[in-house]
C-alpha cells in the first residue's frame, strides 16, 4: 500500500518526483502561505549589505539616505507577492533597483531582490515578463552608466568600464538560465507526480474490478445451486418430504460454502500486509465443483489432467470452469458437461462442453459471466471463445499461458 500512495521511494529517488520543499513552493503559490520568512531574511541582508556597500564605497557614490533606505525596503517587501502576483513584482523591484541605480548609490545585494523575483516569474511560467524585466534593468544600467551619468548623481562621475556591463549581463544570463533550469525541472515533477497518481487510481480501479468479478463468480455458481435446490424443494415439499430435505441440506452446504468464499474474498480488504486467511482457490478444487454441480442436477465428467500453475492462472481457471458450469446450470437444458484440460505449447487448454439445448428461461443472472471470462483470460494474456457448437450445444474454449509476464511496475 506505501507504494501505492507514492511512500517508500527512499531520498534516492527524490530528484525523480522532487524534494519536499518543491510541494511547499507549490503549497505558497495556490495561496496556502505567504513567504514572510524569506523576505524578511533577505530584507535584513540587503538592508545590511547595503550598508557594508556603502562604506566600502564613500566617495565614489552617495551615501545612503533615508529615500535609498526606503527604495532598498520597497524591493524587498514587493517579494511578499512573488507568488501570487510574479509579473508586476518582477517590473516593480527591477524599477526600484533601477531607481536606486540612477540616484548614485552603491552597488550592493538590491541585485538578489531583482533575482529572486526574475527566478519566481519564471518558474511560475511568466518567463516573457521576467526576460523583459531584467531587460529593461539592464537597458537601464547601459544608459545611466554610459550617458545619462552627466546629469545623475552622484556629481563628478564618469562612465562605467564597459567590462562591468559584461559582468551584469552574465549575472542576468546565470539567474535566468538557474531559473529555466529549475521551472524545467518543477514541471517534469509535476508530470511524475500526476502520472504516478493516475497510475495509483487505475490500480485501485483494478483491483475493485477484481473483487467485483470474484464476488460476481462465487455467488454467481452458489446461487445458481441454490435456486435448483430450491425449486426441487418446493416441487417436493409434499411428494417427497425425505428428497426436499436433501434439497435443503444442498442449500445450507452451498450458503456456507458462498459465505466462506465471499468473506475470503473481502479479506483482501483488510489491513495490507496481512496475510490471506485461506488460499485461493485453484484447479484441485474441481472435485468439489463437481459435487455442487452434481447437487443441481449436473453430471460432470474431467478429462485430462491439469499441471502445477502459478497461484492467478489457477485461480482464473477455477473461476472460468466454475462460470461455465453455472452457465450450464441456468441456460442449457442438457444435464451433462464435459470438461477437458489441455496443456502443451506453455499455455493450459480448457474446454467445457455441454450438449444443450439451451432453456430460453430467464435464469436472473447478471449477464457479466462471459465478460467476466474474457477480462481473466485477458489480464493473463489469454483468450476465451465461447458459442454454440456446430452439432448443438454451447461450448467455453479457454486458452491461458503457463508462464504469465509480471507487469512492469508502473513509474
């Protein structure tokens, strides 16, 4: 069940489906959280960086004032918004920086404000918005630190080295290039997760469908017996009080017999990891099919011998022999069935054939006995044709692979 719900993968397989804190940053981007601590981290770095900026630049530009001071605290606290509004945060702390560029004063980290919003855009898919941000930051850069410097402070500057300008372009090229990397990445997990949750309801689909078919073939063939029972005891009842009695012990034998099955098969809806209560039931059992069959007026005669099958190919023959014989016992009206197993060429032949003709009565079944065949059949890689035959009569022809391929695991 762990593997199921996705537990179990190990921290090795975490860049496959994405590391814990890749599900918060999905968490804050559907609104659940506002990244606060992050902010106020970084407020509290630029704020001080800034200073130490300053400091180590006196002279060359101007010193922070309370107007560079409250630039500095509008970039960072815009990053309150990166998730739920990228695109205006991504324009509004590439203004502030370039705002607090054309005043003259220092370089310092207001550059990872403008960078945690270009990467925060682009990972939530405002890739145009981002690139046309740090363009524009960029654009801006070139023009005050080669032309408008004459008119901007700080007083006396003169141009940039155009040198500093490729160290600003690689700087925009490395966040942005980080920030697709990553966007990439976050999307590949996404597909993963949802491929891995598809995967995990079409097993739980499976696997209803499964105890579905199996509760549809226990009841199916014991109601089938007791309905026969049933009928002769009542035909009975006064004519023959010692043979309705036996028709009414065929019926207590065959409930409990169906009670027995049916809680084996809810069983598997109990606690995973425990094991079975009792095993499933195979092609051993084919004598007991024959007793109840024999109970409702059914003669079976076994032809050939069936060879040692893994546990879900034994079982899906059991259940095909046992649909067949039912269906014999509701729809036709010959009271002897042959069944013949075959096995050679790695596949097991089974071959169920009674001489009909069939009742034309509503029997009440479901109608899914012959689907219910086919789907066994399918999910081993076999097959199962079922029709009159030529001379009269019905005939079930099942197929079924000795050697069944796992299924692969699903990713």
């Amino acid at each position: 069940m762990d593997r199921l719900h996705g537990r179990g993968d190990g921290p090795s397989r975490w860049w496959r489906h994405g590391p814990p804190w890749a599900h918060r940053w999905d968490d804050e981007e559907r609104g659940a959280r506002w990244p606060w601590r992050s902010t106020a981290a970084l407020t509290v770095f630029v704020m001080a960086g800034s200073t130490y900026a300053a400091q180590e630049q006196v002279g060359e530009r101007a010193a922070l004032d309370p107007f560079a001071r409250a630039l500095l605290v509008v970039a960072c606290v815009q990053l309150l918004w990166r998730k739920r509004y990228p695109v205006p945060v991504v324009f509004g702390t590439a203004a502030a920086a370039m705002i607090y560029f054309g005043a003259g004063y220092p370089y310092g980290p207001i550059f990872l404000a403008v960078a945690l919003a270009c990467f925060s855009a682009i990972v939530s898919g405002h890739r145009r918005a981002a690139w046309a941000a740090v363009a524009m930051l960029w654009a801006g850069h070139v023009l005050i630190a080669h032309w408008l410097y004459r008119w901007l402070p700080p007083s006396g500057d003169g141009p940039q080295a155009w040198g500093r300008e490729g160290v600003v372009a690689a700087w925009v090229v490395a966040i942005v290039a980080l920030a697709e990397l990553v966007r990439v990445r976050r999307e590949q997990w996404a597909r993963e997760r949802a491929e891995r949750a598809q995967a995990a309801r079409r097993r739980a689909d499976e696997e209803r469908l499964r105890i579905a078919r199996e509760l549809h073939d226990v009841l199916a063939h014991s109601i089938s017996v007791i309905n026969v029972q049933a009928g002769v005891g009542l035909a009975l009842l006064d004519s023959d009080p010692e043979q309705a009695r036996t028709a009414l012990t065929t019926i207590k034998a065959a409930s409990k017999e169906a009670l027995g099955e049916v809680r084996q098969v809810l069983d598997t809806l109990r606690t995973p990891g425990d094991a079975p209560r009792a095993p499933a039931p195979g092609l051993d059992r084919l004598p007991e099919l024959v007793e109840q069959a024999a109970s409702a007026g059914l003669s079976v005669e076994i032809e050939g011998a069936s060879p040692s099958l893994p546990p879900g190919t034994d079982l899906a023959a059991f259940r095909i022999v046992q649909e067949a014989l039912t269906n014999v016992v509701r729809h036709s009206g010959s009271r002897h069935t042959r069944v013949h197993l075959d096995h050679g060429g790695g596949a097991l032949r089974l071959r169920i054939d009674d001489d009909g003709p069939a009742t034309g009565a509503d029997a009440g079944g479901s109608g899914n006995g012959l689907a219910g065949m086919r789907e066994r059949a399918a999910a081993l890689g076999g097959t199962i044709e079922a029709g009159p035959r030529d001379d009269g009569g019905f005939r079930v022809l099942a197929v079924l692979p000795l050697k069944v391929k796992a299924k692969e695991d699903d990713r």
